[in-house]
C-alpha cells in the first residue's frame, strides 16, 4: 500500500530575472584589462610554461 502523498511546488517566490554579476569598468585602463587582460594572462602563462620546461631540461 501507498501513502497518498501529494507534491506541492510553489514558483511564485521564484524570479527569472538575471542577476547582473560584473559590472563594466569606470576607467580607460579597466576596461582595455577587462577586454584584453585574458589574453595577456594566457599569454604568460604559455611563455613561463615553457621558460620552465627550457630550466627543468638544463637542471636535469
């Protein structure tokens, strides 16, 4: 035997609008950081990756 059970969702405390997380830089330097900050930071990374792969070889 079953319990007669009844599932009861309210949405009506839900809201499906976005909340807005980053908001746009105020200043000429945050925003070029903000558009190309990524790119330079992968750019380092791949250029110390490799200075560090170059320094292990000669320590070995």
């Amino acid at each position: 035997m079953e319990p007669n059970q009844e599932n009861k969702t309210t949405t009506s405390n839900i809201t499906s609008e976005p909340t807005q997380e980053k908001e746009e830089p105020k200043t000429g330097f945050g925003r070029f950081f903000s558009k190309v900050g990524y790119s330079i930071w992968i750019a380092v990374m791949i250029v110390g990756g490799i200075i560090a792969f170059l320094v292990s070889l000669l320590v070995l």
